[in-house]
C-alpha cells in the first residue's frame, strides 16, 4: 500500500470551540502545546481563533515545523438555511487555507437544532423534504466553488445535534450531492454517539471518506445524554468525549479500515472538551499520540 495516514490534532483539543473566548486556550499555548505532544499536522478550528493573516499565520506554524491540514468552517449553522452567510464564511476559510497550502475545507453545521448550553430546540430536528433539496444542492455549490476558485476540497462533517447525525442521514446526503464536489469530514465520535456504523460506513462510502476527525465516545453517558435528551454541549460538559482507546468506536478497527483504503488522509484528534483548564489537554495529548503512534499506521 502506498497511501498514508497522516496524524494530527486541532484546537478542539485544547478546549477550543469559539473564535475568542476568554475560558478557551490562548492560541500561542495551544500550538506550543500540539507540538510538544508530537503532532506536525494542525487544523486550523474556527477562523479568527489563529492568527488569520497567511504570513502571521504561516510563520507561526513554520516555526514550530507544523503543516496545516485543512481550515474550518463553523458558527454560521448548516448550508440548509441562510446561505449567503455560510457562502461568505467559507470564502474566508478558503482563502487562508489555500494560502497555507492545505486543500481541505472542513465544513461543521454548527449550532444545529440545539443550543449547546441550555438544551433548547432552535429548529426542528429532521429537515423537511425542501430543506433536504436545498442542503444537498447547496453543499454542491460550495464544493464546486471550492474546487473551482480556490483548488480546495469540501469535508462535510456530520455532526450531534445537527440534521446530518446519524447513520440515515449520512447515507441520504451522500446519496443526494455530486462525488466530485462533496465528500466528508468523517468525525468516528459524533456517528458512534448516534450509533451509525462507522465500519460499515468507512466500507460502503470509501472514495467519499475525504478527511477524518478521530474521537470516542464514553457509551454510557452517550446513552444517559439520550435517556435525559440533552444537548450535545451538555454532554460534552460530563465528559462524554474521552481519550483513546476508553471509549467508542474502538480505535483499532477503524484505524485499520482507513488504512485499507490505500489514500492519503488527514486524521486528526478530536477530543471534546469545553470548557477545560488550561493545564488539561497537553497530558491528554501526549498520551493519545503515543498511544495512536503506536498502532504503526501513521506517518
């Protein structure tokens, strides 16, 4: 096999899920931080988080041997509603991470349905037949503009708490937007949380499985958040999102299917943790690189 698995991590690892919050990680300790822990690839997590001049930015990731992986769009909900704003959002995104050198635009439809903080319903959980049209057709034009005007490619990555969650839902958008413009950010933690078949997913969906957010979840608060319907920040804040291999998926498994696909692939750790003390995520770090390094999978 000639593919590889390149590992690395983001700021949501760090506790990051906002451009400035004064709870989250300064961005100079968090990259500081990702390298000591090992890691030599970064996603960028939500735009104006990092420094979003290309020089600054490249500079600063040069000087600490890192690579950009892909930059991320977030904050301006899913490409079903309210397009214009997550056209201009993404048009940012794209210009610096082609300007990095990347090509992967991951897009997360966040805030979803929920809030985060107190559990509200903001909008209804499934998307009517229009709003499917119109999620589908819109994710191809943002692809096809990404790939046409800036050389990148589209990850969509489903997400708790969003229209795009569970095993249905995946399958019906990727059976619903163009192969050529649209693939996915395939986030193992947030599918296992909704209990989709992440094996099966990997293996039915192969040369639509474009980048890959790696995660576990702790299935017996998975199964209280729902029991108690709360919202995925809810969850998160008890510790739902654990460090490998405690959770699930089980890491090895899906490490392994990845590999069988013979691509190169960004696979990036991302743990949830917000808020967290600062003091936290580099232990965590460590030991989550060195226990994935040790499969013998990852360049």
């Amino acid at each position: 096999m000639t593919g590889m698995l390149r590992l690395g991590s983001c700021p949501d690892s760090w506790g990051v899920w906002y451009a400035d919050d004064p709870r989250q990680t300064p961005w100079k300790r968090f990259l500081d931080e990702l390298t000591l822990a090992g890691y030599r690839n970064v996603e960028l997590g939500p735009y104006g988080y990092l420094p979003t001049d290309p020089a600054r930015l490249a500079d600063e990731l040069a000087a600490r041997g890192l690579t950009c992986a892909g930059g991320t769009v977030g904050g301006v909900g899913g490409p079903h509603k309210d397009f214009p704003e997550v056209l201009a959002e993404t048009r940012r995104v794209a210009g610096l991470t082609a300007a990095l050198g990347a090509e992967n635009v991951i897009f997360v439809p966040v805030p979803g349905y929920r809030d985060d903080a107190t559990g509200g319903y903001l909008e209804a959980s499934e998307l009517a037949y229009g709003q499917w049209r119109s999620l589908c057709a819109n994710a191809d034009t943002l692809g096809r503009m990404l790939a046409e005007e800036y050389g990148l490619r589209l990850r969509f990555h489903p997400h708790a708490d969003y229209q795009v969650e569970n095993q249905e839902q995946v399958e019906r958008f990727l059976d619903g937007t163009d192969p050529r413009f649209v693939s996915l950010c395939l986030d193992v933690g947030h599918l296992a949380y909704r209990g989709a078949d992440v094996l099966g997913l990997i293996r039915a969906y192969a040369q639509r499985v474009g980048y890959v957010h790696l995660k576990q979840m702790d299935p017996d608060l998975a199964a209280r958040a729902g029991a108690e319907d709360l919202a995925f920040g809810q969850a998160v804040a008890m510790g739902v999102s654990v460090t490998a291999p405690a959770g699930v998926p089980e890491i090895a498994p899906v490490v392994r299917a990845l590999a069988e696909l013979d691509r190169d692939l960004y696979v990036v750790v991302e743990q949830d943790m917000y808020p967290v003390d600062f003091d936290i995520p580099l232990p965590i770090a460590r030991r989550t690189f060195a226990y994935l390094t040790s499969t013998g999978e990852f360049v």
